[in-house]
C-alpha cells in the first residue's frame, strides 16, 4: 500500500449493537488517514474482562454499535507525511496499539508520560469520541488508524511470528500490571504476594519474577497450584481460603499485588504486608470494600490504585518483556468464536487470555 493519505473507508470489523447482542460482521468506519497517522493492518487483538464490561453496558456509557478491543497488534501499511518524516516507524514494521489513542498532548500528565492516568481529555481506543466528535472502534477488526505518538514498537523478539499473538495482551494486563511494579519500587529481592490468577495475576506473577522478586501467588483453592508454580515459575503457593494459611503468612510481604474484581476482605490483605507495605488495587469491584483505618495506621502501610500506564512506560513494558523472555499465555481463536469467548470469560474458563486471530476475518462485509 502506498504511503498517499486518502479517503474515508471501512474495514471489515466484529460488533454489537446492544448490550444484549451478539457479535456480527460489520464495515466499520475509519477516519481520513491525517498527516500524522499511522495505518495498521491488524493481526491479533486480545480480548480484556473490560470488553465484557462495555459490551454489557455494566459501566452505563457504552456506545453503540461498538468494535471492542485495545489490545492490538499488526504491521504499518500507510504512513502519514509527518509520520514518514519522524522516522519513528516504516511500512511493515510490527507495532502495537493500547488502551488509548489519543490526549490532550500538552497538561503535565502528558508531559510526565501519564496521559491515561491523569489527562482530562484522554481518547480511549474504543466506546469513546475523538477530538473530531467521531465515535473510536477498536480492534476486533482488519485495519486501524491511529497518530504516530500513541503506536507502540513490539520488539523483535516479540515480533516473530510464534510470539506476536502472546504479545497483544502486554498492551493492556502487561502494562497494568508492570506499572504498579515499578511505581512501588520492587527490586531484587522485594517480596510481592499477587491475589488472584486470571490475565492480570499470571502477569503479574511473570513480570515480578523478572524483575528479581520472590513471588507468592494467592488463590481461593487449590485448582491452580500447578500452574503457578510449574508454568508460571512462582516462588509458593497459598490457598487464601485456608485461614490457618493466611494467618502464617502475616506481615511478610513489600507488596501486595490485588487482581481480584468482587467483594472481599482487605483488611485480611493489609495483614500480608510488612512494616511500610503497600497493597495496589488493580481489580475494581462492583461495590465499596471496608478498608479499617487501624489496619493501616499500625504498620504505617499504605493502598494505592493503578489504572494502565502511559505512553513511554509501555513502551519500556515491551522492551523490558523482549529482553527478559515475558509473554503472556493465550488461548487463540477466530472471530466466529468471540461470543463463545465472552461467555467462557464470564466463568473464569480462559488461560489466561483469549486472543482474536484478525487474518482469519473476512476480507470483506459483502
């Protein structure tokens, strides 16, 4: 394809018209490829427990009809001029796109490289509108278009073919999970307790293994023991429903990592931590948790919540992951099987994340 911006098109795409719809083939619209954009062919896109959510309308702002997905990766097709002229990408080269794709470019947050956490007009990659008013379509679809500041170099060791669809799900459980691990500050050493294993648990398990952590990995039942310590390579194993359990490993842990997005009990976490602790909220459950002011004040431990990460971070997400051999375990299937995928998601029936193989998509709506 050249490298020419041109017109308005639509690419072929999986949808919903309503919370209670099921996916179908659609033509979905993407913009006039601007000077500054990079056009995308994409070839796997994860699927995240959030793509639930918004299909659902469980966050009451869905947009329809609505092209989930945010976890994405393909090859460039097109460059804008000024793309071309950053010389930051080539035709072909194999990139990735996340949570959000755009912002405002010019608040301290996005200075700071925080533009999701904190910019006020941060454009989410799908169920949102961009600068122009246009509704965003994800990427559970053939083509994206997306400007050049919020596309993502997958390194090569990522790239090859064998690893790419391992790779979609860094750019949202990989960079969830590694920002909240470098915001706390482990290090060789750091004792990190991760509760709960699904996509965001076995990456957080990963990643703070490599970073040098020892790693405990909290679950209600015994089910999952093998994979944590077989596949994963965690340092131990607890059951958290075994109080006996829980109580021994009381004041051990620098940090403890929460995955787990329905109503429990914090303040049992709390107790995990040492002196100066932190615990990091990452799941978000749908009703208020307790949290007793004395379970922090004795220990002078602290909570703190994390959202994805910006720009820059993930960018070092993914070189850090190239470097130290960090993928995430997937489940591949077709476009055709998305429903399937949501219903299994909804039991917690997916090791550990379901990746969409977008090559297997029509090439057409006709």
């Amino acid at each position: 394809m050249t490298n020419t911006v041109n017109a308005p098109y639509t690419t072929p795409s999986y949808a919903v018209n309503s919370k209670d719809d099921k996916f179908k083939l659609w033509a979905c619209p993407r913009r006039v490829p601007r000077s500054e954009d990079v056009r995308i062919a994409i070839e796997y896109c994860g699927i995240c427990h959030s793509d639930l959510h918004q299909v659902r309308n469980e966050w009451q702002n869905a947009m329809y009809p609505m092209v989930p997905g945010h976890e994405i990766v393909g090859r460039v097709v097109q460059l804008g001029e000024d793309a071309q002229k950053k010389g930051k990408f080539k035709v072909g080269d194999v990139v990735g796109v996340g949570c959000f794709v755009d912002s405002c470019r010019s608040c301290d947050a996005c200075k700071r490289g925080l533009e999701i956490q904190f910019c006020p007009q941060v454009v989410m990659t799908y169920n949102a509108r961009g600068k122009d008013g246009e509704p965003t379509y994800g990427g559970y679809a053939r083509e994206v278009v997306v400007a050049y500041p919020y596309v993502l170099r997958i390194p090569d060791a990522l790239a090859k073919p064998e690893m790419l669809p391992r790779a979609a799900p860094l750019l949202c459980a990989g960079i969830t999970t590694f920002s909240p691990l470098r915001y706390a500050g482990v290090k060789k050493g750091s004792r990190v307790a991760v509760i709960g294993l699904g996509g965001l648990g076995h990456m957080a398990v990963r990643l703070a293994k490599a970073m040098g952590c020892e790693v405990s990995l909290f679950s209600r039942s015994e089910s999952k023991r093998k994979d944590a310590l077989e596949l994963l390579k965690a340092d131990r194993y607890v059951v958290s429903s075994d109080a006996e359990a829980m109580k021994a490993e009381a004041g051990r842990y620098d940090l403890v990592v929460d995955t787990v997005s329905a109503k429990h009990d914090v303040q049992q976490l709390l107790a995990l931590l040492a002196p100066e602790g932190k615990l990091c909220m990452l799941g978000i459950p749908p009703v208020p948790l307790e949290i007793p002011a004395n379970a922090l004040v004795f220990g002078r431990k602290s909570i703190f919540g994390s959202l994805v990460g910006g720009i820059k971070e993930t960018q070092e997400m993914l070189d850090f992951c190239g470097k130290h051999g960090v993928s995430c375990e997937v489940e591949m299937i077709t476009p055709d099987q998305i429903d399937e995928a949501y219903k299994r998601m909804d039991r917690s029936d997916v090791k550990y994340r379901f990746v969409i193989d977008v090559n297997k998509m029509p090439e057409s709506c006709a």
